[in-house]
C-alpha cells in the first residue's frame, strides 16, 4: 500500500467516524425530545384535567404545525408517555435508552415485562448493535430468561449478572435455541453440523457475538494421529479458543473425557502465551442434570455441557421457572 492510499484510507476513517458520531448525536437529541414528550404529556394528564380530547386537540396541532415529524399520532404520544414513566426513576437506564434508536426502545417496551429484562435487551442493543431482526428474534427466543436460568451447575442469585464486566453475552447458556437451522425430525450429527455451518450468522447471533469462527473439523495431531474437532470458535472476550462438540443423543459421561483431551491438545499446540486455557461446550439434544454433576464432580475442566432445542421455547414456561427460582432465592435469602 503506496502512502497515497494510506491517506486516502485516513479520509475514510475520518468520515465515518464523523458520520457514525452525527448518526449518534441525531438519535440522543431524537430520543430526550420523545423522552421530555412523554414527561409532558405525563404531568399535565396526572396533574390537570386533560382527557381524551386534549390529547386530539395535541395530534392535530403537531399535524399542522410539524407535518414533517413522524410518530406524533395518539398511539406514538401515549408511548412517549409510556416510555417516559417506565425509566424516570430508574438511575441506571435512563441514560442507557439514549444509546439505541427509537425502533429498538419502542420494541423492548412493548415485548418485554421487567425493568431487569429491559436493562438485559438494551445492554445488548449497545454492545452487539443489533439489527431490528436480530433483536426481535433475541426477545421471541427468552434470550433473557435462558440466560438468567444460565450457570453452569448452580444458580444461587439470578442478580449476580448484572453489573458484571461480561453482562451482558459471555455467558455460555444451558439451553441454546437453534429453530433457525430448519433440520428435519430425522437427522445425523453431521447433518447439525452442516446446517450450523449454512447458518453461521444465525449461531453466532445465538451463541454471542464475541465468538468468532475459526473452522469446522478442526484437525489436531496427537501421537501421529488426527483428531477432529466438531466447530472451533474463539471468544475475543474470554480470550480464548473455545471447542464445541455436537451429540444429537443425550448427554453421556465418556464425552468428558474425549473434550478435555480436545482442551489439553489445544492448549498445547494453539494457544497463544497472553491467552486463557481453552473451554469447551458439549451441545447435546438433551442432559441429565444429575449425570451431568456427577461427571463433573471430579473434572477440573473449562467444560460446559448445554443443550439445544430446534423449536423456539415458550417463552412463558421461562418466565414461570424464573419466577419459581426467583422465589426460592428469596426465601433462602430470608433463612
């Protein structure tokens, strides 16, 4: 590259970064505007007498005097009003609601339930810049609910995630949901395997956006011979490799022991000197949880065992067993 192309590479950067910076500044300013809105609109009609009609006679003036602006009908003003009253006294989202666009605000608003689940979405929306498409498939899917239900062998406090350095979308989840790879009832691991690599954009947005593909049938050499392993993935986050290995059965304890070989080979022949041990996922169709603890009591490997479903969950039978381990953490916390 001549210095020629160098500077005009520079130019490149320059602009858009600009562009991306007016892009932000534009949405903030959009977004108090809808958010002081809504706080007007929220004081004269908890302070005044102003009725439905008040609230026509306020359409038809924004229509005159603001054709222009878009959302000021009764439904966009009384989500403004909505918007405004669910976050003024939460210290912490307040400022977070300025960092997406309206379109990704107005879906977590209307999709979600609690505060916790609101602050997890927009958190998400930051960090992972989430297209309209991929953040309704992350609330249809209970993203938040199986990550929450999410940790490995015990869950003593389903508030420990938040105000975490990883929070959100380190995490390796319990039950992943790949109802995006539209496999048939009858299927071989290698027919997973092939699909998650056709839908490679999808496992990732499920899996997290701080893995990054290395290689399927990732070949390491042990004693002159060859060892595949199933995906391969590094986590900028977690710095480090991390080996999945896909089971259409149930989980079985013998897979332990084949993926710490997979780790140790890894650690020794492709891990770098600044980088963590290598972890491993066993994604099975189904587990145990009693098998899977007692195959773990005596490991002290990076090993997670998950499983995955090829249907989306309902996501009310998520929220009940939040709520059912919510309460258990509750009264344990009261003994």
């Amino acid at each position: 590259m001549n210095d020629l192309e160098l500077n005009f590479n520079e130019i490149i950067n320059m602009v858009e970064t600009r562009r991306n910076n007016a892009y932000k500044k534009v949405n903030e300013e959009l977004i108090s505007l809808y958010w002081d809105f809504g706080r007007y609109i929220s004081e004269k009609v908890n302070d005044s007498n102003w009725g439905e009609k008040i609230i026509d006679k306020l359409v038809d003036f924004m229509k005159r005097e603001y054709p222009t602006m878009k959302g000021f009908n009764r439904a966009g003003i009384y989500r403004m009003k909505q918007f405004y009253e669910t976050y003024k006294d939460n210290e912490i989202v307040a400022p977070l609601v300025r960092q997406i666009s309206w379109t990704h605000n107005t879906m977590i608003l209307g999709a979600t339930n609690s505060i916790e689940e609101k602050e997890f979405y927009i958190r998400m929306c930051i960090k992972n810049n989430y297209s309209k498409r991929e953040l309704d498939r992350q609330i249809k899917s209970g993203y938040f609910q199986r990550y929450m239900l999410s940790d490995g062998k015990a869950n003593p406090s389903l508030t420990k995630a938040v105000g975490e350095e990883d929070y959100p979308n380190t995490k390796i989840l319990d039950t992943y949901s790949l109802e995006f790879l539209d496999l048939p009832n009858e299927y071989s691991e290698k027919d997973l395997k092939k699909a998650i690599i056709s839908n490679m954009k999808d496992f990732v947005l499920e899996i997290g956006k701080d893995f990054t593909f290395v290689g399927e049938e990732y070949r390491v050499q042990v004693g002159n011979q060859d060892f595949y392993i199933d995906l391969l993935f590094y986590n900028r986050a977690l710095s480090c490799l991390v080996a999945f290995e896909l089971k259409i059965g149930n989980f079985q304890p013998e897979y332990i022991s084949k993926m710490d070989f997979y780790l140790e080979a890894l650690d020794r022949q492709e891990k770098k000197e600044n980088e963590n041990p290598s972890v491993g996922v066993i994604l099975c169709s189904g587990k145990n949880e009693q098998i899977v603890e007692y195959a773990m009591s005596r490991t002290i490997s990076p090993t997670m065992v998950s499983q995955y479903t090829l249907k989306l969950i309902d996501k009310k039978l998520l929220e009940n067993k939040l709520k059912e381990i919510a309460e258990i953490v509750g009264e344990n916390n009261e003994k």
